[in-house]
C-alpha cells in the first residue's frame, strides 16, 4: 500500500513537471516592439469601438465633466502570432 502511494506521487510529480517544461519550451520571446507606448509617455489621441459598438475617443473620456484630475487606464494587450 505504502510503495503504491511512492509510485503515484512519482507519477503525478513526473507529469506536473514534464507539462511545466514543454510550456515554458513552447514560449517565444516576443520580438522588440520598438513602436510600443512607454510608461508616462502621454498616449496620442484615438478612436475605438465600445463593446456596444460606440465609437469612443480618448480625447472625448479625457475631457468629460468630472474627468479633470481623474485616471485613465488604458491597456495594451500585445499579440504575437
């Protein structure tokens, strides 16, 4: 019984760390984004859909009532394919 529960912790241990090592063999190093925004840098002024299909503007968010000395947070999810 003892040497049955050795085996199956080897076991689930061998599997944890063979799925570990082919995903971190898997992963790319992203190329160098020499266009990508940098942290403070003030972002330039554009216009996207809302999950509605509204077109946003960033100098619209920017400058409504209540806005003044509040935070925007904008964030760039970088695809690699």
């Amino acid at each position: 019984m003892r040497f049955t529960s050795v085996r199956v912790s080897l076991a689930g241990f061998l599997l944890v760390f063979a799925l570990l090592a082919s995903v971190l063999a898997a992963q790319k190093p992203l190329p160098i984004s020499k266009g990508s925004p940098q942290v403070g840098q003030k972002a330039p002024d554009f216009t996207l859909p809302d999950t509605s299909g509204n077109l946003v503007k960033l100098s619209d968010l920017l400058a409504a009532p209540g806005a003044k000395g509040s935070w925007l947070l904008l964030i760039f999810y970088r695809g690699y394919w």
